[in-house]
C-alpha cells in the first residue's frame, strides 16, 4: 500500500486517489454515505463490511485497528512531550500558559485548543476545542519537523468521545475542575465526568503525571484512577514550589511563591484565584517537561491572560471584563473573584446558546441574581432556537434584569449605566468572533463594542 496516499474517515472530506475508512458500517448497519463516497473516487475503502459490490478496492477487516497501525507509521515523528489538560472551565487558560512560558524560556511549542493551533504566534482557527485526528497529527508532524518537541492539547469531553485524540500518547495529563456543562450532549453527570476520565484510562502513558487540585483528586481516586498508575502532583502535595499567598494590585495581582525554601515575590498581568490557580498548574507542567524554575520566575510578570478570559479594560477608572464564563460554575467563580479582586459591586451582561444544556439557565439567572447589582440580559449564540424564549428562561430566575435582545446595545447600555465605583462583566462568548444565528455565523466580536463604548466620551 502507498502510505503517501490521504487518509480520510469523513465522507464530505474524502478526494480522488484517497485511503478512506469507513468507521460507520458494522455487522448491523450500513454506512448511509458510502455511494457518495465511492462516487468520489478514492483509491481503497476499508470497511468491516464485504463492499465489493461497489465495484471498488475494498479491504474487509477492522478499520479502527488498521488506522492505528496506518497513522502511526504515516506520522511517526510528532513531538515527544505531549500534554494534554481537561475540565470544565480553564483548558483554554492554561494552554495559552503554557505556550507563553515555553516561547518566553525560548522553547518551542505548540499549542492546540479553543483558540486554534498556535505556533510561534502564528493563530490558525478550528472550529472545535480539540479538532480531528487527522488534522491534530498533521500540525504535530509539521510541528516537529520545525523543531517542536512540547506539544500540550485541550481534550474536549466530546474529543474524548468521538476518539480525536486516538493513537496519542501523553505524558501529562492535566483536570482542572468538574462542573455542570454539555448535558445536552452527554444526559447526566456521570456520563460527562466518564468522558473526561478516557483521557486518564485510554491516552495517558503509564507512570504518566497527572496534575489536579484537592477536590478533583478526591473524583479521580473514587473512579479508581490509581497512584499505583499514576504520579500525581496535588495541591495539596507539591513540587518543590508553592504559592505562599497572592493579593489584588490594581488590575493585577502579587504572588508569592515559595521554591525550595526561598520566596520569590512577582507582579502578574492576571486577576484572581480562577487565573493564579491555572497558573500554578501551568507552572507545574513546565517544571515537569523540564523547563528551569528561574527562567519561568523570571517571565511571569511577561505572562498575559488568554485571549477572551479574565481580560480587563480600564478607562478612565471605569472597569470591564470580558470573560468566557459560560457555565454556572465559571459564571459564580468570575463574579466572586472579580468583586473580591476590585471590591465593587459587579455589574452583568450574558445570555445562553441555544440547542445547548438548557438546565444551565434558570441556575446562571440565579447566581446573577444573588451576585450582581444590575444585570443585562442578552442574546449569546441562539442558533436554532428562540432567542426571545432563551432571555426569558434566564429571565425568571433575575427579575431584576433588563432584557436586551440586541448584544451590542446591551454592552452599550451596561457600561453607560456602570459608574467609576462599579465592574461590568461581560460573560459567555469571550475570543468569539461571531454570533450564531441559525446555522449562519455573524460577524461580531464583544472586545470591538467593549472598546467602542469605553472609550467613547459620550456613550
């Protein structure tokens, strides 16, 4: 066989001359796209299914196992320290961490997630948090090739189900935390939390590092994730390094951190307990992929958050945050960090998507309720849903609220009504570029109107 050959596993990807595998056809189903396919003319399909009927070449045997053996000898070379990080909130955080340290101690890395496959600042989209199998080994070979040897990746619960990261080795696996999220998607919390754990049980080397805080170990050893399997760096259980104690400084934040018994004391671009704790998980995974603590100690205060999270506009003494929080649990903790962080009273704009977990909406209405002085209710990304029906699920929950369908009038009317002794937060969409209405993308970004409007003398 002609390993230069494509391989492909979508059929609406699939071209002349390419290695399809038909993962779809079993002993009871067909594959319903496979005459599309075959119409496209590709080189050889393999299928669990005898298809000589199509009057293709075909090889009947287990396509899943032939894959394997076919990508790991197609894409041989791929960077050695692989790290993968999961969770409900703060993958995206901690890999832009982890890619600016690395580029900062003048190593190369890559880095694969929400915001796209970066490389030496060079942003490429993908429309999912962790992308296909194929297109992830295609950046990780083009990456070594180009003298990358630390690679870390977002695993998506949805990643982790669909197989996209099959065939893929880590060294360290990193869980941030575990909340309610994609309920829609997987019905309950135990199927969601069984989802993340195939990163641990089907992708993590043996003897591989897991890096978790306190409460998340706790889950990890009552789903039987062993020390005996494992080395895990707890919170509570540390390298030789902690963070003693930081403190609010304006819209920044002093840490100090305690290596080998001496104390380091660093003013960081980055706001709250949510921040410093994906900071110190991020640090964690460095010194275990080999990077020189004084080296990381002395770019910290280079570091800055990632895009759309926990970012800060001041103008003037007003305050705005743009933030991704788009779960109950990412809402509370960015609320609460925020106004301990500024000690003012916050201020909300945020909405939910729609054909999404709608349980999430009266129980985010409720936290905006009980935390927020004047909350502005919008739309995210409705999709195929009512967007007027979304705004008022959440609106029962906040009768206080104002509903304001049009998101860009929204933050407009927020940051008028937010005096200089209040924080506007505007939550749920973050980095994104673009509404989703139906199955159209709209053009619209929440950083353009947030510096549009603050810096507008009259709003």
């Amino acid at each position: 066989m002609n390993f230069t050959n494509n391989i492909c596993y979508d059929s609406r990807k699939v071209k002349r001359g390419d290695i399809f595998f038909d993962f779809i056809s079993n002993s009871k189903k067909d594959n319903p796209f496979i005459k599309e396919v075959v119409k496209k003319k590709p080189s050889l399909i393999i299928s669990k299914k005898n298809l000589k009927y199509l009057k293709i070449n075909t090889l009947k045997t287990d396509p899943k196992k032939f894959y394997l053996k076919l990508i790991k000898t197609k894409f041989k070379n791929i960077p050695k320290n692989l790290v993968g990080v999961t969770g409900t909130n703060g993958k995206t955080s901690i890999a832009n961490f982890f890619y600016q340290i690395n580029k900062l101690c003048g190593i190369k890395s890559v880095s694969v997630g929400t915001l796209g496959y970066i490389f030496n600042d060079k942003l490429k989209k993908t429309n999912l948090t962790t992308p296909d199998n194929l297109s992830i080994y295609k950046f990780l070979q083009t990456s070594k090739k180009l003298g990358v040897n630390n690679a870390i990746l977002e695993a998506s619960s949805h990643g982790l189900i669909q197989e996209r990261l099959l065939g893929l080795n880590f060294n360290t696996a990193i869980f941030t935390n575990f909340t309610q999220d994609h309920l829609d998607y997987h019905k309950t919390m135990k199927s969601y939390l069984n989802a993340k754990l195939i990163l641990f049980k089907k992708y993590l080397k043996k003897r591989g590092n897991i890096i978790c805080n306190d409460k998340v170990y706790k889950i990890l050893k009552k789903n039987n994730i062993s020390n005996k399997k494992f080395k895990f760096v707890v919170q509570s259980k540390l390298l030789p390094f902690k963070i003693v104690n930081f403190k609010p400084y304006e819209d920044k934040t002093v840490l100090k951190i305690n290596y080998k018994n001496k104390i380091f004391t660093k003013l960081v671009n980055l706001v709250g307990d949510i921040q410093i704790e994906n900071l110190f998980q991020t640090i964690s995974v460095c010194l275990i992929s080999g990077i020189n603590f004084n080296k990381i100690i002395d770019i910290l205060d280079k570091i800055h958050p990632a895009e759309g999270r926990l970012n800060i506009f001041n103008r003037n003494k007003k305050i705005v945050c743009l933030d991704y929080a788009h779960t109950p649990d990412g809402l509370a903790k960015t609320i609460l960090t925020l106004k301990k962080h500024f000690n003012r009273p916050l201020n909300l704009v945020f909405g939910c998507g729609g054909n999404r977990d709608k349980g999430k909406r009266p129980i985010m209405g409720k936290i905006a309720n009980k935390y927020c002085k004047k909350v502005f209710i919008t739309d995210d990304n409705p999709r195929f849903e009512n967007p007027k029906k979304i705004r008022n699920e959440i609106f029962k929950s906040v009768p206080k609220a104002k509903k304001i369908a049009k998101r860009s009038l929204a933050i407009k009317r927020a940051i008028q009504k937010t005096s200089n002794k209040e924080i506007l937060l505007i939550a749920g969409k973050g980095h994104e570029k673009y509404q989703v209405i139906k199955d159209k993308l709209i053009p619209f970004s929440d950083a353009k109107y947030i510096r549009k409007y603050l810096w507008k003398k009259n709003t």
